[in-house]
C-alpha cells in the first residue's frame, strides 16, 4: 500500500520531532523510528485498528503518547493526523473535509 501524509499531519510530525529532540538528544530521532513502525504496523494490517469517526483509524504509537490517525483510500493509506494523546479530542476532524 500506498502510504501519504497531508501536511498538517507532516507538521505535526516535525513538530513533535523538534520539541523531543530539544528535551533529550536522539529522543526526536526514537520518536521517528516508533512512528515509523506505526506505518508499518498499519500498512501490513491496515485494518486492524478501531474506527474512531467515520473512516479514521487510529494506531497508538508504542513508548510516546502519540496516534496515528489515518484512513484507507482504494490502495493508499492517507495519514490525517499525527495526534498528541492529551490534546484536544477532534481538533483533526476538519481535516476530513
């Protein structure tokens, strides 16, 4: 499959990379490769995650307090969100427009 990531999911990404990397050296670097394995975690198993609004998934990251939020498009995965677990529930939902 197919994996995309719009861009404010990208930002999200990044951003959550810079403020790990300022708190500890490599930490950003960790949070990547765990994202990283989310990805393929959801591309082998694309369905195995629980639906939170109508076609959005959410794989939870291991070791950080982040989500993947994504949905199943045809042959691509198209990644909504890369969600901070105690941020505002739903901030996202606009994005599905």
């Amino acid at each position: 499959m197919r994996i995309r990531i719009i861009e404010p999911a990208e930002l999200e990404l990044n951003d959550a990379f810079e403020f790990y990397e300022v708190q500890t050296p490599n930490l950003g670097k960790r949070f990547i490769e765990e994202f990283n394995k989310g990805v393929a975690r959801i591309t082998q198993h694309p369905e195995s995650w629980p639906r939170v609004r109508d076609d959005i998934r959410k794989c939870i990251l291991n070791k950080f307090p982040y989500s993947i939020l994504y949905a199943i498009e045809h042959e691509s995965i198209i990644i909504t969100a890369v969600a901070h677990q105690r941020r505002q529930p739903d901030y996202w939902i606009d994005r599905l427009r």
